[in-house]
C-alpha cells in the first residue's frame, strides 16, 4: 500500500472546459498546493500537434512552459499525449516522438502517458520503446474497456507484456463502473498482465472515489484524479478527498489547507462557470453507456430542455451511444432512411409570397406585438420553427422540424399544437411514424450533404439537420419572394454556434436558387438587417 502513487491531471482534464487556458497565478498556486499535499505526479496537460483554433499553454505543455514555473523538487511533472497524435503521423511513431520530446535528461518531464482507443493500442505501443529509451517512466492508459469482453480485455493487456511500459492504466471512460465491475476488470487484466496497474474514474454514478478505493484494494498502485473532479461533463475522482482517503496508506505528509485555498479561489468559481460534476443525467449516461459528452452538450445548449435531454438519453440507450459523435445531435445523417422523398410541394402554398421564419431567440418576444401586426398586414407565409409558442397560434401556417432526436423529445407539443408539420416522416423510422400518427403532416424530404444546398419540388439537400436550414429549404423550394428571420438573435462572435450559423447562412446565400435573407429583429448574425417597425410603417402609411 505504501507503493500508491497519487497523479493530479487536473490542467489537463479540466482544460476541456476553458481550452487549457488556465491563469498563470492558479497554475502557481495549484503546483504549491500539490506538493503540500504530497501529490506524487502532476500531469500538467497535453503534448501533441493540435492547431485547431486557439488554446492554451497546458494543450501543449512545452519544455520552454514548464520551466517558466516554480516548482517543488519532491514534484514530478508528466504530460499526456493522445495515441491519434502518434499513429496518424504520416512519418510514422518515432518521428512523431522525436518532434514532440527531447531525452528526459534535457527537460523538466518525467511521466509520459499515452491515452488509447481500442483500436489505436496495438499502433501505439511501440512508443513505450521509444520513450524508455529517451530516459521517461511511460504510462500507457486504455479507454472504453468496460464494455469489452473477458477475451478482449485479455488480449489487450497482454499484448503490453511485449513492450517496455511502467503502468498500465484503464480509464472508465463512460462512467459505468460499480466497485464489484472495476474489481472484475482489474482480475481479468492481472491474469495476463503482471506489471503495475493504473485506474482514471469518471463521476458519473458517484462511484468514482469507490471504484478508486476498490482499485486500491485489489493491488493497482497508480491513482488518478482532479482538484474537485475537475473533467468532462460528470468529472472525476476528486484529489481531496482520495488525498484523505489515501494518507493512511501513503505514509507521507498531507497538508490539505492551501489545496482548500485553490479550491475556494479558483476552483470553485470556475465549477459554477462551466458546471462539471454529476447530476441525474450523467447518471443515466454511466447506467446506460453512453458518452457523457453527449450530456455535456446539451447541458451547454439552450435549445434542449430537461424533456428534450431525457428524450435523446433513451434513444442513445436503444440505439447505442459509446462514442461520441457530433453528427448525431447536430446533423443526423445516419437517421435519415434511404433516397430523399416526400410528398408535399410547398410551391403551392408559398409562390411568390413573402416568407416569416420564426426563431427562439428573444428578440421574439420583446417585440412580439410588433410581429403580429405584420403578419395581420402583411400576410406573409409564416413557418414556426419547432414549438416555439411565442408568437399567436392563428397566426402561423406550420411548424417545421427535422431532427429526429428533437422530434422525439417534443412529439408531445406538437400533438396539442394546432398547426401542420413539416417533416420528411416518409424517411424516417417507423417509431417516429407511429408517434405523429395522428398528426396533420406535410412530407417534405431532406438529404444531408457537406458543404451543399439543394431545393427541389418535394424534397432538399441540406449541410446539416438544423432546423433552420430545412426551413430556408422550404421557402426556397416554395418560390418565396424572400425570406425575413424573426427571434434569431445569435450568440457572442466567438461563440461556436454564432460561427457555424454565419457559414450556413453564407453557404445558402451562394446556393442556386436562393432568396434574399433580411433580419427583422435585433439580430448578430453576418446578414442584412431591418426592422420590423419600419415594414409596418410601409404597410400603414
């Protein structure tokens, strides 16, 4: 027991939320927090060639960085590399190393893990011979094992025999583990695997400090864990409370205050911020085995409700949700059944008219009134946009929606919703069918494609399953004499959603057949604007 070694990697799992921008003054005093606390290793972050868009110092954790920093010799510094960096090097393993460390004689690393998926560890493992020859203790840590097979989880681990590791870890990438799960996987793998073991918990059934203890228990001596579970959507095991569970054990001086100072100073503020830490859904994703990311995402996005959440956690449940995919919440490609069909030709109902399309954004309801007199007036074809209800039912032609996951989630709404939908029902799944059975619909296909807007009689090519793009679909491919948004405000300028809603409506723009676009409320998106004050005042002149 005394052999456990206690590896804080809270700059570097944290770093997801704040794009491993920490200040340089909590660095500070977190690194003299963790050697008060006798942490043994610290992983001050990432280590590989990611350029996209910008981060932080602690996304790539250079040599010339760490020994900027003030820190404790009886602290030893380790950084993180993902296997992908390594494996996906058109120069190949060694080469890729070769750019990213110098001997550990020249620089202030001493640990050096290699995060895996399944399929990138076999690639990988060479690696270890590299870096143990360049003088660095070399972690291996294998994630989503929980799900994998007696045989699998076998293989896997005996193929680290062959290579020159000094632990090997698994991470419960999914939260799914109960202490009885984490004790059969840590037996399966001591059957073929003799070294010395490392565990990484996630939070999400709040057995991440249980499973730890357990690990402990059954003989892994490497231990991780984050200032207050600081990590992805439900977190981690937390560093204060193993570093108390853990000092019987490890036998060496613990003084926890200043780590509390860190905590109420920095930590504690940026929990409040970015909201890590597990809740109900987290708990349902680690039961079911789905991605916690797909929770996260959706935490951080206005437009799913608690209902909407649920909703998607039972078809990730049905249909599988282990690894996290984008697609899947915001394009849907793989959703849609076979060649796009519908039946419906909007160009009979909107030839030639004036084209409303109704967001949710608030500058729908600050000037609702306003809204209403010019759809009285002016008598424009006005699409809602899922089940917003903020403008007058009488007053709205149809809905529109698309995404299947979202449809789910709001079948309800719109069965008691007045006005007919506009789905592409013919291609999705016989769930969703039976579900709007009883339901007034207007079978207008899609077809996801990158990069392509395409508008045909009864059917459209879109670039992504937002709403918004189908209904820019149907205006266009009803020959609308333009199209006005109204309740889309936007987001701040370096928001990812107010980037990716200026491509999208750039790339329409530039698409075949296109309508002129113009904001009539308040709005950030890179469009043409004007107020709908001044299109009443046209009308009442």
């Amino acid at each position: 027991m005394g052999k456990v070694k206690l590896l804080d990697c809270t700059l570097r799992d944290g770093g997801y939320y704040n794009s491993w921008d920490f200040d340089i003054n909590l660095i500070q005093d977190y690194l003299k927090a963790m050697s008060e606390t006798s942490i043994d290793y610290v992983e001050l972050g990432l280590r590989g060639f990611s350029k996209d868009g910008f981060k932080g110092a602690c996304a790539y954790t250079t040599d010339n960085f760490i020994d900027s920093l003030e820190i404790s010799e009886d602290l030893k510094i380790g950084v993180m590399v993902n296997a992908s960096d390594l494996v996906n090097h058109p120069e190949g393993v060694d080469f890729a190393l070769s750019k990213l460390f110098a001997p550990a004689s020249e620089s202030p690393v001493t640990l050096v893990r290699v995060a895996c998926h399944i399929h990138e560890f076999k690639k990988a493992l060479p690696a270890s011979n590299w870096l143990k020859e360049q003088g660095y203790i070399v972690g291996f840590n294998l994630m989503q094992i929980a799900d994998r097979s007696i045989e699998e989880i076998k293989n896997l681990a005996s193929l680290a025999n062959d290579y020159s590791l000094d632990v090997l870890y698994f991470a419960d990438s999914l939260g799914s583990l109960n202490p009885e799960k984490t004790s059969r996987i840590i037996q399966v793998i001591r059957e073929v695997w003799q070294g010395p073991m490392g565990i990484h918990t996630h939070d999400n059934m709040g057995y991440a400090l249980a499973n730890s203890m357990r690990a402990v228990e059954e003989g892994v001596t490497w231990i991780d864990a984050t200032v207050t579970g600081m990590g992805r959507g439900p977190g981690n095991a937390k560093t204060e409370y193993l570093a108390i569970e853990l000092d019987p054990l490890r036998k060496k001086r613990c003084n926890i205050i200043p780590l509390m100072e860190v905590i109420n100073s920095y930590f504690k503020p940026m929990q409040q911020s970015y909201g890590w830490g597990t809740n109900t859904y987290y708990y349902l994703a680690g039961k079911y085995g789905i991605h916690p990311t797909y929770i996260q995402e959706m935490l951080n996005d206005s437009r799913y409700d608690e209902n909407d959440i649920l909703s998607v956690i039972e078809h990730l449940k049905l249909e599988g949700g282990k690894k996290f995919n984008f697609n899947t919440l915001e394009a849907a490609r793989n959703f849609f059944v076979g060649e796009p069909v519908g039946t419906w030709g909007p160009v009979d109902e909107i030839s030639n008219r004036e084209v409303i399309i109704l967001g949710t954004g608030p500058g729908i309801i600050k000037h609702k009134e306003a809204l209403e007199e010019y759809i009285r007036v002016a008598k424009p074809y006005v699409i809602a946009l899922n089940t917003q209800e903020y403008v007058k039912a009488d007053l709205i032609d149809i809905r529109a929606a698309c995404h299947p996951v979202r449809l789910m989630a709001d079948y309800n709404i719109h069965a008691r919703l007045p006005q007919p939908l506009a789905i592409p029902i013919s291609m999705l799944d016989d769930k969703i069918i039976e579900a709007f059975k009883e339901k007034k619909i207007k079978d207008f296909g899609i077809r996801c494609e990158e990069n392509t807007f395409k508008f045909e009689e009864y059917y459209c090519t879109v670039p992504t399953a937002l709403v918004i793009a189908y209904a820019l679909s149907i205006a266009t491919s009803g020959n609308a004499s333009r199209i006005l948004l109204a309740g889309f405000d936007g987001y701040s300028s370096d928001d990812r959603r107010n980037v990716e809603m200026n491509e999208l409506l750039k790339l329409y723009r530039e698409s075949e057949g296109a309508r002129s676009i113009v904001a009539i409320t308040p709005t950030r998106y890179q469009i043409e604007k004007a107020s709908v004050y001044q299109l009443i005042g046209e009308y009442v002149k």
